[in-house]
C-alpha cells in the first residue's frame, strides 16, 4: 500500500480546506495516510515560514482574502476571524492539544482523519475553543470515539514522543508551511497542490504495475 505523510497543525485554515479532497485522493488510490501534527511554531521559523502573528499587516490583509476566495471557491465554510483562532498566538502552545489528540487517536486505530476535521470544523466554522480539553472531549464523543479516553492519552509518553518526532521530521524535510504532504521524500505544500499529489499517486501506481 502507498504511504504518504501529512504535516500539519490543527490550527490551520489551509490544513481545514485541504480535508475533504485529500480524503478522495487517499480514497481513490487506496493509500495510508499517515496524519503528523507537529510543533508549527517551533519549526517553521527554522525553515523559512512565517507565522501569520509575526507577518506584516499587507501580508495579514492578503492572507484574510486568499482564505475568502478559497472558501467561496470550494463552497467550504469558514470564519475569517474565529472568535477562538488568537492572532497572537498566545497563550503560547494552545493548538497543540488538538494536534496530541488526534495522535492519540490514530495510535489506537480510530479514524483520526474524522476526528482531524471535525476538530479544524469546530475552529473555523463553530467557533469552539479546541484549547479546552472538555470541547476536544465533546468533539471525539460527537464523532464515535472515545473523547475521555483521547484526552487522557494526550499528555502520555508514547504520544509525546511521536509528537516531537513529527517535529524532528518535519525540521529534517525542510517543511515550512501547513499542510505538507510528503511522499517518497517529495514534499508538496499547501492545500492547492493537492492535484499534484493526485498525479503523483496515479504516475506511481503505473510505474508499480
């Protein structure tokens, strides 16, 4: 079976939009999908992102229109301002929960790509604070799984460990933005080069044959 990676932060607008058609091309090609939420705020700084709180305005400004036209574009709803996204980022380190938990659940074989979108839905379209463990709990338990069980996994060795591993990849590949398919070492960022993994997929699979 084809194995790709996907680098990403449960913070993410891209990362939201990027859900519903990277799910039919890992359908399609019948593909693992490997979910990897790492630590964004440590990493990309070191690899030649910006975070949007360190940006300039103009760049904010055009950040806010591009996630417009995506959202009209894809017909994907989506807050431009939650009222839980800080654009600070502060306190430092809030998304990084959701990130442990869908960890949390792939390493106990749930569908933590459900659980993955339901958790970037809540941000940028309910508008629920996924920093707090009780709504992270109420959106596993809203999709069949476990919610207290997640979150008490969160903060475990095993899923921190991953969790820094993830980071320790995603420093090693050079990745700089969110979200970041890897496959077979080729690295294919943001949500708008999803077609280029489509092909990828489809041009791999006719070399296997």
């Amino acid at each position: 079976m084809i194995e790709l990676s996907n680098y990403y932060t449960l913070s993410s607008p891209w990362a939201y939009f990027a859900g519903p058609k990277l799910q039919d091309i890992v359908r399609r090609h019948r593909a693992k999908l490997m979910l990897k939420p790492f630590d964004f705020q440590a990493v990309v700084p070191k690899t030649g992102g910006i975070p949007l709180r360190t940006r300039p305005e103009p760049r904010r400004k055009y950040h806010a229109l591009e996630l417009a036209r995506w959202r009209d574009y894809l017909g994907m709803p989506l807050k431009l301002s939650p009222r839980y996204y800080p654009i600070d980022g502060l306190p430092e380190g809030w998304n990084k929960p959701a990130g442990w938990m869908v960890i949390a659940a792939q390493q106990r074989g749930d569908d933590a790509f459900v659980l993955s979108n339901a958790m970037l839905r809540a941000l940028w379209v309910e508008e629920r604070d996924i920093a707090d463990p009780s709504v992270r709990q109420a959106i596993a338990d809203e999709n069949g799984l476990n919610g207290a069980a997640l979150v008490a996994a969160e903060k475990s060795a095993e899923v921190q460990a991953i969790y820094r591993r993830n980071s320790e990849e995603a420093l090693a590949l050079g990745v700089f933005g969110s979200p970041t398919i890897v496959l077979d070492g080729e690295i294919f960022w943001g949500q708008d080069r999803l077609d280029f993994v489509d092909r990828a997929l489809a041009l791999r699979a006719r070399r296997i044959e």
